[in-house]
C-alpha cells in the first residue's frame, strides 16, 4: 500500500534539525548564490533559497547579475566567492543568459 508524504511537514522537520545543528556550530555555514539574467521563475526560486537558508541560521548572499553579463565575469565572481572564507557553497542559478556556458562556469 502507498504511503502518502506531507512534503511541507517533512521540510519543516528537516529545516528544524538543519537549524538545530547550524546553532551548534562555532561559525556558521555560507552559501552564496549567483543570478545572472532576468528569469522570473529563477529569481522567485532563489528568494526561496536566501529565506530557506537564513531560517536555519545560514549564511546567505544573493549576487544578481545583468543578462549581459559575461561568461568571463561570472567565472570571476566565482573565483571571488570561492576566496571569501565565510562561504562554503556557491549554486549558480541556472538557466544562464543565452550565449554562456553552464559546463565552463
């Protein structure tokens, strides 16, 4: 027989223990997240993120980028990201502007 799942109570425990365990830690975990363009579907989906990682005591920064930007200064600003010590996770929000590569950046 098929069980049926409340996803939104199961978020919600996993998001209570993510935060319990965040509130334990000495320093506390960054996540940085790239946006480049002006996908709506994207940037609501990335709201999310910020909100759902600052619920449970994360870190969060969102860096916003213009459609045009280049695939050159997108893989800058990861390296960038990558140097600062108070982030340990970059998700790059796809899709990316037309014209970039998401294998390379």
């Amino acid at each position: 027989m098929a069980e049926i799942i409340d996803g939104k109570k199961l978020a919600a425990k996993i998001k209570e223990s993510v935060r319990q365990e965040t509130s334990k830690m000495e320093k506390k975990p960054g996540l940085a997240v790239i946006l480049a363009g002006d996908d709506q579907a994207s940037s609501v989906y990335v709201k999310n993120k910020e909100k759902d990682a600052l619920e449970v005591g994360f870190h969060s920064e969102v860096h916003r980028l213009a459609a045009d930007t280049s695939e050159g200064d997108i893989i800058a600003l990861i390296d960038k990201i990558n140097a600062d010590d108070n982030i340990h996770g970059i998700l790059v929000q796809l899709p990316l502007p037309k014209g970039i590569n998401e294998d390379r950046v």
